[in-house]
C-alpha cells in the first residue's frame, strides 16, 4: 500500500490518497483545490473509488461533491455527524467571515462500528477517536504502521475543540486510550502540518507530557 499527503483548500488541510498498484484509491479529506487533486490523479493514472472522512469540518469537506461526481464514489462520513455535510453552521463553514459556506449532499454510507473495516480491497482498523468533533474517526493500518487520524494529535499539538461538538476532556481521552496506544513507530498522518509518530509526540507534545505522560 502507498500513500500520498495533499495539502488541499483554504486551510490548506492533509488531504491523503491511499493507493495500491492498482488504478483505485481512497481518498481521505478532499479538503479542496479539486483541480490540483484531479491533475495529480490524472499524473498517476488514479481514480477515487470511495471518499472517507475523518471528521465532517469545512475544511475537510470542501471538494467532497467534486470528487464524488467526477469519480462516482461513495462517500462515507460517522453517524453522529450525518448533518454536517449540509449544515454550514454544523461543518463550521457558516460560523467564520470570508469562508464561503459548505454545502454538500449527505454521505451514502455511514460507518459501521469500531473494529476491522474492509473497503475496495484495503483493510485497516476503523477507530471511533471523538473530541475534536463527536464523529471523528481514524484508520489504523498496522502492517504499514501508519494512521489517518484527522485533526486529534498533530505535532507538537492536539486538535481544537471550541468548535461544535468539541470537547476537550473527551479528546484527551481518546489521544490516551487509542493514539498513543499504538507502536511508537506508528506515522501519525495527520490533518495539518507535517506528520509525525506516536514516540515522537510522547517525547515532545507538551500536551501530552502535561497530562501525565
């Protein structure tokens, strides 16, 4: 499995494309500049076969219904945050001047519950990692060691929870109990930024190290 980091939309967010030798792919967060996406798609000889998404913020929504037509692939999004993809107040795009507001259609398919998930031929560990948002998930792919983990633990940092449905409590939590859970080596692949590893943020994340760590 390889994968490739695309820095996408207004807040520039970690857009990521998990891919095989194979023509099809998952893509994680199109955040936006779907022109940018589609031309390195194209460069690769690549095509979208379904969209999964950490968390349903603006910003990591923004080319969702571009990739979704063009592709034909299915959209998946946490229950809990079905309404988010057409509510701008819920995505947060309705919340921030100079942010064009976020609509998008529903997410085909919601997913299913903590545990393995297989989709298009990838397995990976569907982790349930709330706190910066009440749907935010990650996937774990252990053979390759890396997780996609949205905005939860970034480097030197951990996600904001001022938004909707944020909670701080919540989000520390699930960074103890599930992130930093993980083999130290594991790539955290992360929403913004550079990404990083779960050893590294163990050592140096003064959030962590405040919590006990």
């Amino acid at each position: 499995m390889k994968w490739e980091k695309l820095s996408l939309g207004p807040l520039q967010t970690n857009g990521f494309v998990i891919y095989k030798d194979s023509n099809h792919a998952l893509m994680v967060d199109p955040g936006g500049d779907e022109e940018r996406l589609f031309d390195w798609l194209n460069d690769q000889g690549l095509s979208i076969s379904a969209i999964i998404l950490t968390h349903a913020h603006f910003d990591h929504i923004g080319a969702v219904e571009a990739v979704r037509k063009k592709y034909g692939c299915p959209v998946y999004v946490h229950k809990l945050e079905d309404q988010w993809l057409v509510d701008p107040q819920l995505n947060g795009s309705g919340l921030f001047s100079g942010i064009d507001e976020i609509n998008a259609n529903k997410a085909d398919y919601h997913f299913p519950n903590e545990g393995p998930f297989q989709l298009e031929g990838f397995e990976c560990e569907l982790f349930e990692t709330p706190g910066h948002s009440p749907g935010s998930v990650s996937f774990y792919f252990p053979e390759e060691r890396v997780i996609f983990s949205g905005d939860v633990l970034f480097r030197g940092g951990v996600g904001r929870t001022d938004l909707p449905g944020g909670n701080q409590d919540t989000l520390m939590d699930t960074i103890h109990e599930k992130m930093l859970k993980l083999p130290d080596e594991t790539v955290v692949a992360n929403g913004h930024g550079p990404v990083t590893t779960i050893g590294d943020e163990k050592e140096t994340n003064p959030f962590i190290n405040g919590f006990g760590w």
